[in-house]
C-alpha cells in the first residue's frame, strides 16, 4: 500500500477509534507512579484482572512505597503475591525494581523513558505505560498484544518485533495521538478484533480492513 493511502487509512481508524472507544483506560487499577510500575510488571503473562484482585488490598493495607516492599522482604511478598502467575520471577524482579529506586531515584519512579527502562524488569512497553498513564506523555506507543494483533490485521505494521512495530505506527500515527490511539486499539482487540473469533460483522472498522471476514 502506498504511503497516502496508509496516512488515508490511519487517519480514519483514529478518527473511529476516538468515537467507540473516548474512555479507554489502562485496566490496572492504581493510584499513582509506583502502584502502576509494580502492577505493569506482575502483570506479564497474566491477566489484569488476577493482579487487581491481589494488588489492591495490599497497596492499601501495606505497600505504598518501594520501602515498604523492601521492609517486609523477599519471602512475605512472595507469600503475598502467589496467586500471581510467576510469582517465584516475579518476586525477584519487584525486589530488584524497588531496591533501584531506592537507590537512584529517592524511592520515586522516574518520568522518562531512559531511566524507566534502566529499572529491572522494565521494557519499553511497561516504561510507555507508566509515561502515558502517570506523566502525560502522549508519544508513546504501547505495544502490547492487542495492539501488534490489531495493527497488523489492520495492515498498519509489517514487523513483528516490538521495538521495530513502535517505530512503524510512530512514522503514521501523530505525536499527540500516540498514547489515545494504543489504550483504544488495545480496547477493539479486548471487545471486538480478538485474537480467535474477531466479530468482523460488527466490526467499526470492516469496510477498511485488509483482514475482514479473514481470520
Ligand atoms: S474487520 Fe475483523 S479483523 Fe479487521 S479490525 Fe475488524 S474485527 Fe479485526
């Protein structure tokens, strides 16, 4: 496809997506930096639902600072954290995550990607949500698996490689769009473009869709 009719084509995907979808949200609850960076990395190969229900009650009983987590140490926060998949990993990689901002960041998280993705544990999809959803940034792409799934059923990305799939839809999709049109892609891979069954015939976006009636 040629470069104009991608630009046509993206134009119009952000323009429906911001009707569906105005609210989309993150799906991990927190209250501020720290809960969603903790939360963000538990929840890797595993639902957002399963971390709330067990993150919740301990950020309010407990865990408001990496100090906290660090007080209590490695064994009663795995004990904690079990009904999490990997929670053995898991549990090394928030320990790991705390004691650096303890040590480099005054027990704060920090609010640019460079130092978020020097933390243990944190790639540039989890240092993009935090970006978008605690500082307001809004060029940031979150590439997660709704997101590379629907991008690339709807011809937008050629890649497979995450890194290589942010720099694609960062060429097409404007700065100040980046962050919206991730959550409320990644909401049309959750409601309706899912992985087995899309729902092509109530699908907003078919009649542009390279991938209608397809999959
Ligand atoms: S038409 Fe089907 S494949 Fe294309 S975005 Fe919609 S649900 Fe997904």
């Amino acid at each position: 496809m040629g470069k104009d009719e991608l630009a046509k084509r993206v134009k119009v995907i952000i323009k429906r997506l911001a009707e569906n979808y105005p609210d989309a949200k993150c799906h991990l609850d927190f209250k501020n930096p720290f809960e969603l960076i903790v939360s963000t990395v538990l929840a890797a190969q595993c639902t957002d639902v399963s971390v709330n229900k067990t993150m919740t009650p301990l950020y309010k009983s407990k865990y408001k600072s990496p100090k906290d987590i660090l007080k209590d140490g490695t064994e009663k926060f795995r004990d904690s954290i079990k009904t999490i998949n990997f929670y053995n990993n898991k549990t090394k990689s928030i320990i790991a995550l705390c004691e650096k901002l303890e040590e480099k960041h005054k027990g704060k998280v920090p609010g640019d990607m460079e130092s978020l993705t020097e933390l243990p544990g944190v790639g540039r999809k989890s240092a993009s949500v935090v970006l978008g959803n605690c500082f307001g940034k809004e060029d940031v792409i979150i590439v997660d698996t709704h997101l590379k799934r629907v991008s690339a059923r709807l011809g937008l990305i050629e890649n497979d490689n995450p890194e290589k799939i942010e720099m694609e839809l960062k060429e097409i999709v404007p700065p100040k769009e980046q962050f919206y049109f991730s959550m409320r892609i990644g909401e049309h891979g959750r409601l309706v473009c899912q992985a087995k069954k899309p729902k092509c015939g109530e699908c907003f976006l078919s009649d542009i869709c390279p991938s209608f009636n397809k999959v």
